[in-house]
C-alpha cells in the first residue's frame, strides 16, 4: 500500500535500506525502551514496557485511557523519568533528564494540547528559544533566517502555511504543521504524535496523513497514538497495544484489524468483571431528565437524546474529546445548547446560568475540581455552604455557628477527613476535595447530579466512598449521570450505559449487554 | 487576625514607637488628631479599592474623582445654593454611579479594570479641569457648618473623619467577614469560574464592588474637599489612588483577588500616615516622602515573600512570587 513502508520489523535495526554496518551511526536510526516501569503515589502506571522503533517507520500505540500510553511517551520526551529500564538510540544507552535532553537526541513530541504561542507569527514560534541571531553578544533577532528556513522546512511537508501569518490566524491543523515543523527544525528524528487526529476534519487527516507519509519517507521514525482504530489501521506500519501499564502485545502490518486491536486492549481476564461487581437491584421510575436534540457548541452537526430515569445511575461512557463533559455542562446550564430541548420531570428546563439549574436541583460535579470545583483558598465549611449560604443567615448576616454546625454534620457524614473544617481546601488529598464539592449539594436535595470524572486522581478507598455515596443517592431517588473514562467506573457501577463518540450518542446498552468489548466498540467506531 | 495583618501591626507600632522617641512631638494631641483626621479620610476610599482589589479588579480612578467631585460641590453649594443633605446625596449617587459604569464596563463588556478605571482616572480629571476652568475654587471661609465639621470637626476629641470612618470600617467588616455579599465577593475573588459553578452571579458581585469603591470615593470626597477648602482641580487628590492600593496591599489584599481584611487595610492606611509624618517630624526633607513610602513597602512586601518562603518549600515559594510580580 505504500511503497516505503518497512512494515513488519522484528528487528528494528533492519529496515527498508539495509543499512550499511549493521547498525552502524549512518542514516538509520533505532529507538529501544527497555522494560521500563514508572509508579505514582498509589498506582504503577507502568510495568516493564518495552517498545521499540525504527526509522522510517510508523508504529501505533493503542490502548484505553489510563493504559500508560502517555506516561510512556512523557518519558521519552523528557518530561517524566523511569523508576526503572533504559532507553537506547542506536544500541547507545541514553538518558533523558529534562524535555531539552530529549529534544538534543532527535525526539519530537507533538502534542494533545498544542503548545505554541498565539501572538507571535509561525517562525517564531518555529525558533522559539532558539531564535537565530546576529550582532554577537547584542543577539538581533535573525529574523530573514528564520523566515526562510521555516519556509523550507513548511515547502517539505508541501505545506503553503506563510513563515509571518500570526499563528491565531491558523486553523488547528495548520497550527498541528507548525509543531511538526518546529520539531524538525529541531532536528527531530523520532516523532511522537499524541491524538493528532482529535480535532482534525476528515480532510485535515488525510492531509496529515500525507505528511506523515513524506516524514516517513524522509527516515523519521514516528510514534501515532490514537484511539481511533480506523485511522491506525491505514496508517501504521506496526501498532503496540498497552494494557493496565503493561506490554499487551505488537501486531505486524498484516496482523492488524479493528477486532483485533480492541481484543488486546480489553484482555480477556477482564471480560467478566461487571458481572462480580453487580449493584443492588433497584426500583427505576419516570424519567428525570429528558433532551431531545440536544446540540453543543462544540459539536454542533450532532444531536443528542438521552433519558435519565429517577434512581439509576446512567454511565455516559465514551473517548477523551467525545464531547461528554460539553453535553453536561450544557444540561448544567454553564454553557448553553446550540439547539435542543431539555425536560426535567416533564417541564421544559432551559437554564440561563448554573444559578438556574441548582434552584431546579440540577448539580454538576465537575471534572477539574481545582478549578471549577472549589475556592481553594476558601476554608472546607466555606466551600461547603458556598451555594446556599443563605440557609444559615439571619437577615442576610451569616451566623457562623449554623454554618459550623451545618459544615461539620457534612464533613462527618461523608467521612471528610481534616483536622478542622477551618483549613483552606487546597490542602486536602483529591479524594477528600472531591468530597468536599459533594458535600455542597448534598445538603439541598438534589434531583439529578451528573458527575463527570467522580474519581479522577483519587486513591482507591475515597473511590469506594463516592461510589457507595453515589448509589445511596441512587436508591433515594436521584437521577444520577456519570461521565467516566474509566471502564470499571462504568461497568462497576452503571445501570445503564450510553456511548458517545464525535458529538452523538452511539448506542445504549443495558447492564446486561454491556462487556468492555461492546462499549469499546461504539466508542471508537 | 490573620497572621499577615499580624506582622504589619507589629511593622507599625515598631515606627510609632521610634518616631516618638526621636521626637516627642509625634505623640502630641494636635498631632495624633492630625494623623487620625487623615487616617480617617484615607481610610475610607481605601476600604473601598480593597474590596475591588478582593476581587480581583483594581480601581484607579478615586483621586481624580476626588477633583471631579469637589469641583461639583463648589459647584452646586455656592453657584447653585443647594441644599447640603442634597448636595451629599449628588455626590454619592454620582460616586457610585460612576462605580457602577465601571463594574459594567467590566464585567458586561469584559474591560480590563485596570484600562477601565484609568480612564476613568484620566477622563474625570479632565472633566474637572473643564468645569472650574483650571482655576481653584472653594466654599469660602464661612457658611456649610455640618459639612464642613464633618470634616474638620470633632466629637468628643475624635476628629470626625475618624469617627465615620470607624463606623464605616464597622459595616464593611460585617459586609465582608460575615454577610452572604462578603463571602461571595471571596469566592469570586478567589476563584470566578468555581464559584459560577457554585450559582454565584459572579458579574453581580464584582459590578457591587466597583459601586462600593464608587460611593465610600464620594463620601471621602466630601471630607477631602472640606478639609483643603479649596480645589485646585489639576492636584486636588493626585496619587490618592495609589494611597489606597498601597494600603490595602499592604494591609494583606492580593492583586491576585480572593484575600484581604478590613483590619488589614486600616492597618495599612495608618501605617501609610504614619510614614508622611514621621517625614515631616523627623526632619527628612519633604521630597524624600515618597521614596520613604517606597521604601518601606517594599521593604514589607519583600519580608513577608522571605517569611513565606521559610515556610514553604523553596520551590512553592518561588511559583508565588513569580504569581505576586506577574499580578494573577
């Protein structure tokens, strides 16, 4: 399918040009990981993972959230380092101490996030840090030279970008090309490409496609990370799948299929695990929250209807960038839809801020707590009585030993652990923060709270918790939509499960169609 | 108490205590009730740029609001003989209607404040210089009894700017530390997305603050001008807006929004008096007066980043820094 493809390499010393000696400093290079482990307070992200790669070839690095495929790729890119294992460039160990370490020995890293700098034109940011100068000591920015080279390096990937438009003037794509050039510039020989794809139209990704091709064929080798299985299939040479932080297993070119790949990514062990963790059987009534056509600002050709019932915990469950937390921040009345209708208990329910949807019992428990969640700064008990202050006021002057009273009962309820509810809330673990932003709305008798992350960046006990807190809520008759990029969040704890991907919901299962295999299937089909 | 207006309490009664030793006249009543009828006055309007600066905004626009509303006063008292009670009333309303133009401007169309309240401070000086004609006016020597010992007066002793000023600390600090307003106005200081999330009207809060700023300006107007007796509208209340940043800097109030006591802005505002008098008493020549100002605060604000430091891990320390100098 394409001609400089080195498809299928055991050995990636060898390659599409057998190299001179062996594998000799000539033009090919080689890029080994060997078993390379990494651990976080509370979790081993990564378990002796081996990776390798060749120039002038593609691999895939698959796997769900959470697999290690980031904290593989932030050590080779400098920016974590290994608790144990090597890393070699052509057989050589090296060791990467800072991003800039990395960047010397040929890797580029292209990111999620594009990190480039708005007011400043396209070869700025090119050279940015390392700008081209004259005049000795007086350093004048060079800025002819930079100008010129940057068009070389865009005139390479047959890009017609212009080196001085003001890079808020591109598009995300365009902007995506100038990360690739500057990693050139920087003499990148080993691209690592992390969901380039998320935010590109289909044009846009074939055009990215072509670039890859021509990065290939120019002796880079290149890391694509995606979760879109679609695009790996037609664009990798060889793909690695990671599971739980560990090696899941390496299809060669022909090996590679849609089914195959989410095979190694689910493993089979862990096929069942919804079944052991079966919740309560419960009554489910009416429903709660209705929408109906319901679209977003951030995707908006796509409509979504979905039916929250009274007591049943409804997992939104779906890939990072879906547009799930959109879809909750529009029901939550942060955002507003583009078009669409929601109900609440059968009434029309268009809040113009989230001022509305809480007097109407809507509470959202957002994804970043630190900035959305929580006045850091602010004591617990000031956190927890934030949105209703007012119920511990007598003409509009706060009696401070009904809030106390009030915080300390919410505090003990849900097991905060503090040494005062006097301390700022940016002291607390994530678990007990987290349970501080519950403890705001569970005071004011909610009627649906959508909980979107519950338990990001929390340890395993305070997630218990908030799974126990999350079902009470359930049998006492909240409506309650979980947002989860975890899968045994989702399996473990979902009566239902919808799926969503690009905007739109792709399918509903019922607790008992939903395996791993199924939601993985919808969400990246 | 928290433990930054603390360390400025101390910082300020240290200088008390070496100013009246080198000259026994600081402690003498002529010269206490000076300092407390400036004290007074300054700490009004400063109470309100530090709520702005809570949350998060900045107001630079009082002093020349200070020329803009006296020149009007002289205005309306003796060319269009109005009542006293309404010419109060004119001034405030006007003060916090100004104020509120600012809170819109700001939160409405999402102005800087800094760009909004300097045009105020370059528009109303302007406006004031128009009106008199670049020529000071006044209220004459006689007539306007109560306005005039509203702020030349005394009660009991106590210069009466000190006086409304306590009464006004009073309700500010119960506004602040413990009404429904002053725990939103911290929250939305702190942190405006979170507290959004929370159903705080984030706008609303902060255009209530600038409406503040805008009326103690006014009250502290009426005070000012009596005090001088005449307005020279191109130097009436010059820099006065920078008086109140600096003490409710610092008085603890951070530029980042979110922190900030009463307590600690009068703490500031006295020490800030105390500064121009120890000038005057310890025969410092007068153009040093401002660099002495500078001086200490700097001085303050570069102890208190040391004492946190210490107290923190070098590294957190130094991201705070770079967040105090980057002002967010």
């Amino acid at each position: 399918m394409e001609p400089t493809s080195s498809h299928d390499v055991p050995h990636p010393g060898a390659s599409r040009r057998p190299s001179p000696g062996g594998r000799g400093r000539g033009t090919l290079q080689t890029l080994r990981m060997n078993g390379i482990s990494k651990g976080f307070p509370g979790v081993k992200a990564l378990d002796s993972v081996n990776l390798d790669l060749a120039a002038g070839e593609v691999l895939a690095l698959v796997g769900e959230n959470g697999a290690g495929k980031s904290t593989l790729m932030k050590i080779l890119a400098g920016i974590y380092r290994q608790d144990a294992g090597s890393i070699e460039i052509d057989g050589e160990a090296v060791a990467f101490r800072s991003p800039r370490d990395a960047s010397r020995h040929g890797i580029g890293i292209i990111h999620q996030e594009l990190e480039l700098i708005d007011t400043l034109d396209v070869a700025a940011n090119v050279f940015l840090g390392r700008e081209h100068t004259w005049g000795g000591i007086a350093r004048f920015l060079d800025s002819e030279k930079m100008v010129a080279e940057t068009g070389r390096i865009l005139g390479r990937l047959h890009s017609t970008i212009a080196p001085r438009a003001q890079l808020r003037s591109l598009s995300l794509a365009q902007r995506q090309l100038v990360e690739i050039a500057r990693a050139i510039s920087l003499g990148a020989r080993f691209l690592i490409m992390d969901e380039p794809t998320s935010s590109l139209t289909m044009a846009e990704t074939e055009s990215l496609f072509e670039v890859i091709r021509q990065l290939k064929a120019d002796g880079a080798g290149i890391i694509y990370i995606s979760h879109r299985l679609g695009e790996v299939e037609s664009i990798a040479d060889r793909v690695a799948v990671l599971r739980d932080g560990r090696n899941a297993g390496i299809l060669s070119r022909e090996e590679i299929s849609h089914d195959r790949m989410v095979q190694l990514m689910v493993g089979r062990d862990l096929d069942d695990f919804y079944v052991a963790s079966a919740a309560a059987g419960h009554e489910v009534c009416h429903a709660c929250l209705e929408l109906k056509s319901f679209r977003t600002r951030r995707y908006p050709n796509s409509e979504v209807s979905i039916t929250v019932r009274r007591g049943e915990i409804l997992g939104l469950a779906g890939l990072i960038g879906a547009g799930r937390s959109e879809l909750a921040q529009a029901i939550c009345g942060v955002d507003q839809p583009i078009s669409g209708t929601a109900f609440i208990d059968g009434q029309v329910f268009a809040p113009k801020s989230p001022r509305d949807a809480i007097d109407r019992g809507i509470y959202l428990i957002p994804e970043d707590r630190r900035r959305f969640g929580l006045i850091t700064e602010m004591s617990v008990r000031g956190n927890v009585t934030l949105p209703a202050v007012s119920r511990y006021t007598r003409v509009g002057w706060i009696r401070r030993g009904m809030e106390v009273t009030a915080a300390a009962r919410a505090a003990e309820d849900l097991r905060i652990k503090v040494p005062s509810i006097e301390i700022a809330a940016a002291s607390l673990s994530g678990g007990n923060q987290q349970k501080v932003v519950l403890a705001k709305w569970l005071a004011l008798k909610p009627k649906l709270v959508v909980f979107d992350e519950p338990t990001r960046g929390i340890d395993v006990g305070a997630k218990a918790e908030i799974y126990r807190l999350m079902r009470k809520l359930a049998t006492e008759g909240v409506a309650i939509l979980m947002i989860s990029s975890d899968m045994e969040e989702i399996m473990g704890n979902s009566d239902r499960v919808a799926v969503m991907h690009d905007g739109r919901i792709n399918g509903v299962l019922d607790r008992s169609e939903c395996t791993q295999e199924a939601i993985l299937r919808l969400a990246v089909a | 108490m928290t433990r930054k207006d603390l360390g400025i309490l101390i910082l300020l009664i240290v200088l008390c205590a070496i100013v009246a030793l080198r000259n026994p006249q600081f402690l003498s009543s002529a010269n206490l009730q000076n300092m407390s009828r400036l004290i007074g006055m300054f700490g009004i309007f400063s109470i309100g740029v530090g709520i702005v600066i809570i949350t998060g905004g900045i107001d630079l626009s009082v002093g020349s609001l200070f020329a803009l509303l006296g020149v009007l006063m002289s205005v309306m008292l003796t060319e269009w003989r109005w009542s006293a009670i309404v010419v109060v009333a004119a001034v405030l309303l006007i003060g916090g209607g100004l104020g509120l133009l600012h809170g819109l401007l700001v939160t409405r169309l999402g102005l800087q404040p800094f760009i909004v309240t300097l045009c105020g401070l370059l528009l109303y000086r302007g406006i004031a210089r128009y009106i008199a004609q670049d020529t000071t006016t006044g209220f004459g020597a006689e007539g306007f009894a109560w306005l005039r010992s509203s702020a030349t007066g005394s009660l009991f002793g106590i210069p009466m700017p000190f006086v409304l000023l306590i009464a006004v600390s009073l309700v500010a600090g119960v506004v602040l530390h413990r009404s429904v307003y002053g725990r939103h106005l911290f929250a939305v200081g702190n942190n405006p997305e979170a507290a959004r999330y929370s159903g705080i009207h984030s706008a609303n809060v902060i255009t209530g603050a600038y409406v503040i700023s805008g009326g103690l300006a006014g009250l502290a107007a009426i005070l000012i001008a009596f005090y001088t007796n005449s307005i020279s509208p191109s130097s009436h209340g010059n820099f006065y807006e920078l008086y109140a940043i600096a003490a409710a800097v610092l008085g603890g109030c951070s530029l980042r929004g979110g922190e900030g006591s009463i307590a600690g802005i009068l703490i500031g505002t006295a020490l800030l008096q105390v500064l121009r008098n120890l000038v005057n008493l310890l025969d410092i020549p007068g153009s040093l007066d401002f660099a002495v100002m500078g001086a200490v605060i700097l001085i303050g604000v570069i102890a208190d980043a040391i004492s946190r430091r210490s107290s923190k891990s070098p590294r957190a320390a130094g991201r705070d820094l770079v967040k105090d100098i980057s002002g967010r």
